[in-house]
C-alpha cells in the first residue's frame, strides 16, 4: 500500500458545525501530522501522532483534535466551526519520527465554512 | 511572527535555464530544512533536505544551499524544464522535533518552453 489518501477532497459545513477529516497513512507509517493550509499561504502545523499518542501540537485551539489508529489511519476533528477553518488540511506521514526523510503528503481535504 | 519566509511570490525562468528559490529563517534552532514542490490539486512532495551541519546538498538537477551565518537557503534547479512549473515551499524543523515543519508562504516557478 503506497501513499496517503484523505478524505473527502472537498466539504462544506456551516459555522458551529463539527467536522471529521480523514486520512489513510502508506502501510508501517507509524507517525502522522496534519497540516492547515489557508489561501495563498504555506501549512500550518496542527499537531502529530506518533503510535496513537499526540507528541506535537502547534498553535491551535483544542477545538482541533485528533486520533491515530492501529492501522496507520487517523482523524482530525474540528468542534465549533468558524469561518477562518476554511482552508486546505492536509496528512503527512513518515516511517519515522523526524524531518531527514522528508515526510509523505496527501491531497488534502478542502474545508469551506459558510 | 513568520519564521520561514519566501519573499519572491512568483518566478518565470526559460526553459534550461537555471531557477533560484530563496528562502530566510529567523529561529536559530532550525536544525533541518527541506524543500517541497506542490502541483494544484496535490498534496506537497518533497524534494530534497539539508541539515544544519552541511552547507549544500545535491540531488540530480536540484541543489539546495544552506548560509548558517545569514539564515539563508536556497534551491537551485538546472536545467530548469517546463515539468517544474509548480509552487515551491521551504520548511524548516528544530532538531528532535519530530514532524513538525514550518513552512515558507510558497514561490509559483514558471518555466517557459
């Protein structure tokens, strides 16, 4: 099983709705990150999981949580919806913890808060 | 506070030509820097990485070049080919933190035939 799949590719959720990303990490990724990329900007780290424990979190709200599972799956969940979560969010995972191999990214999931 | 800048949005170079992305940091504890190369509609890929205790790493057409002293790296890409035309990102990650990245805004690379 190669590369990462999130999904959906596209939602869109109304302000104050919750919301569930998800993302399927390449077979024996035992890390995973999430990253929001707002219009015309770079990502934004949120947070990472390594062996379905947090062990990284940027500077997020906890209104942006997460789980890692077994099976090298992982969800992001966003509560209270605002207009500003509209943005690309995007999974990466890596084989190992660390930035000398370059981490793995999907697709992503773009978020439209109406 | 942006940590990782790209100051050039935009680059048009011809085709065989070489490309020079820049990109400047702030944080002294960057340990690692790598660059990424993003297509609409796709997730970023990565194409090469430096650590702080090298000042060039090389990786067929693409070099990456790291300034300790002026908190300065930059990707070269020779020959450039139209194939490259793209959104580039520099990131960089303190040393033993794990995945997290801080990203550049991004450059758009064009290249002309």
């Amino acid at each position: 099983e190669t590369g990462v799949t999130q999904s959906p590719t596209h939602l869109i959720k109304t302000r104050g709705q919750q919301v569930t990303l998800r993302c399927s990490s390449q077979s024996g990724h035992n890390t995973v990150s999430w990253y929001q990329q707002a219009l015309g900007q770079g990502p934004q780290f949120i947070f990472q999981y390594y062996r379905e424990e947090e062990n990284g979190r940027g500077n997020f709200p906890p209104r942006f949580s997460g789980l890692q599972f077994p099976n090298y799956s992982s969800e992001l969940n966003v509560n209270a919806l605002e207009l500003d979560d509209s943005a690309l969010y995007l999974c990466a995972s890596s084989l190992v913890q660390g930035p000398r191999y370059g981490y793995t990214f999907g697709s992503g999931t773009r978020l439209t808060v109406v | 506070d942006q940590q990782v800048k790209q100051n050039s949005p935009s680059l048009s170079v011809q085709e065989g030509r070489i490309s020079i992305l820049n990109c400047d940091y702030t944080n002294s504890m960057f340990d690692y820097f790598l660059w990424y190369k993003k297509y609409p509609a796709e997730g970023p890929t990565f194409l090469i990485s430096i650590s702080s205790i090298k000042d060039k790493n090389e990786d067929g057409r693409f070099t990456v070049f790291l300034n300790k002293s002026a908190k300065h790296l930059s990707l070269h890409i020779v020959p450039s080919q139209p194939g490259d035309s793209a959104v580039y990102f520099c990131a960089a990650s303190p040393n033993n933190a794990g995945n997290m990245l801080t990203f550049g805004g991004g450059t758009r690379l064009m290249v002309k035939p």
